[in-house]
C-alpha cells in the first residue's frame, strides 16, 4: 500500500514539475530585458562596446545613472531626466484620484438610480473605452486652447482624467451592480443622502476595485506617451517624452549606459507599483468577475 501510494504520489508530482519549470523558463525570458538594462547601466561605455551584453560589468560604475537623471542632455538643455520625472508624478497623481472618483460617482448612479436612458450613457461611456489615442487629438487640442491649458502639466491631468473616465466607470459599475441593494434602501430609509450612501456605504467596500482601478491608471497614464508628446512644451513634458529626447538628441557618441539607465528610471515607478500590490490587483479582478 505504501509503495502504490509513493507511486501515486510521484505521479502527481510529475505535472507540477514540469510548470515548475516551464513558468521558470518564462520568468527567465522575461525578466532577461530588465537584466541586459541593470547590468549595462552599470557598465562604462567602452566596456558596452567591447564585451557582451550580458556579460557582468568588470568595472562597476553608477555614473551612467547619475548622467541620465542630472546632467543629460534633454533636448537643448542638460537637465537629465528629474523634472521630467517629476512631472509624471504631478500628471499621473491628480488624473488617477480624478479618474477614479469620477468612475466611482458614474457607477454609482448608473447602478443605485433606474432613470430613463442610464444604459445609453452607460454604453456612450463604453464606446469611450475604445476609442484609439489618434482620433481624440485635433478635438482634445482645441479643447485645451479655449479652456487655457494647451502647453502645461494640468492640461494633460485634463487629457488623461478624460480619456480614463470610461474605463474606471465600467470597472466601478460592474462591481456595483451586484452590490447588495438591500444595504443602500436601507440607507436611504435612514435617512442617508446621497452622497452620505457612496461615502459611508459603496466606498468603504469598494477597496478591491479600487485597488484595480488605481493601478490600471497609474500604470497607463505614466506609460503613456502620444498624449505627452501631442499637448505638452518643454516644461511639462512627462518622463516618456523626455527618454525619447534623450535617445534621439544624442549626436556623435552614442551614451547606450545612459540610456539604458534613464529607460529603467521611467520604468521603476510601475515596477515598484506591480511589485508591491500586483497580488492586490490580481484579487481585485477576481472580486470584480465575481461581482459583476
């Protein structure tokens, strides 16, 4: 019995194995980018010219990171890339809290309220979602040089908070449509406005969708770059726009450890972000195909 069952049990692990190692082959090939990029960052030019790119620096250096977020050359200024950096945080920041408290608010009156042409505005908001970047351009331009905001940091908020509205409106309203309705009537009979329902009742039970909300955000907003590079100057360009600038202003010597430094500085803020709640992210998707 004990033989059969030891048999049995090594046939079970024969599957488990082989995912093993196939997921391992898979985490290998995708994380080899990110290692060809540290590794080459921390290489002297001379050494990228000479050796292997996968090869491990022989003379570790950290001036190449330094150069690209202090001192190189952005355009026709040597700034690196720090105040670019810093304009995607003052972009990405207000354009996902905006976004996302303007999603919450659509789906809580698409799904709490039965009013007359709710499902027509929900599938205008929809369509929104599929709407490529390139259609939007000439429209969005206009808009922002009759409101005053063409050139600056809160024009794009402006763009990015716009163009997000559909996807964190269908997100909040699929979880909420199968929110227990009992629990608002209830509210409601209480004596609860209407804003006192979302803010006491929805929201603080809403922290899986929310969680997925900020992260699709913050993720697409920070990535993104025809929008950054469409209504943005000099000043307010955000930290895509900037790296492009820095690969194509360079002339004569090619900086590839500077490069491949400043494309890890513009990828850091979503790795940290994926690193830190990715399982959260997950979670809340799985709460949100269960709700909706």
């Amino acid at each position: 019995m004990r033989t059969e069952s030891t048999r049995t049990r090594k046939r079970g692990d024969l599957p488990r194995l082989v995912l093993y190692v196939l997921l391992g082959f898979l985490a290998l090939v995708f994380l080899t980018p990110v290692y060809v990029m540290v590794v080459n960052s921390l290489k002297s030019l001379d050494e990228i010219r000479s050796g292997d790119l996968m090869s491990l620096p022989t003379a570790w250096t950290v001036e190449p990171w330094l150069t690209a977020w202090s001192t190189a050359q952005i355009g026709v200024e040597a700034t690196g890339l720090r105040p670019y950096f810093i304009n995607s945080f003052l972009i990405v920041i207000p354009s996902v809290v905006l976004s996302t408290m303007i999603g919450a608010l659509n789906g809580y009156i698409l799904t709490q309220f039965k009013f007359r042409g709710a499902q027509l505005i929900f599938a205008g908001m929809l369509t929104s979602v599929f709407i490529p970047f390139q259609i939007v351009l000439i429209p969005m331009a206009k808009t922002l040089g009759a409101i005053g905001l063409a050139g600056t940091v809160w024009g794009l908020v402006f763009v990015n908070t716009v163009y997000g509205i559909g996807f964190t409106t269908l997100f909040f309203r699929n979880y909420y449509a199968a929110f227990p309705s009992e629990l608002v009537r209830s509210a409601r009979m209480d004596g609860a406005s209407f804003f006192g329902v979302l803010l006491r009742i929805l929201l603080p039970n809403s922290t899986p969708i929310i969680i997925v909300t900020v992260i699709w955000q913050f993720t697409n907003i920070w990535n993104e770059f025809l929008f950054g590079a469409s209504f943005s100057n000099f000043n307010s360009s955000p930290i895509t726009v900037a790296l492009n600038n820095l690969v194509s202003s360079s002339t004569g010597v090619k900086e590839y450890n500077v490069h491949f430094a400043g494309a890890f500085i513009a990828a850091m803020p979503t790795l940290i972000v994926y690193l830190l709640s990715g399982k959260y992210f997950v979670r809340g998707l799985m709460a949100g195909s269960v709700k909706g």
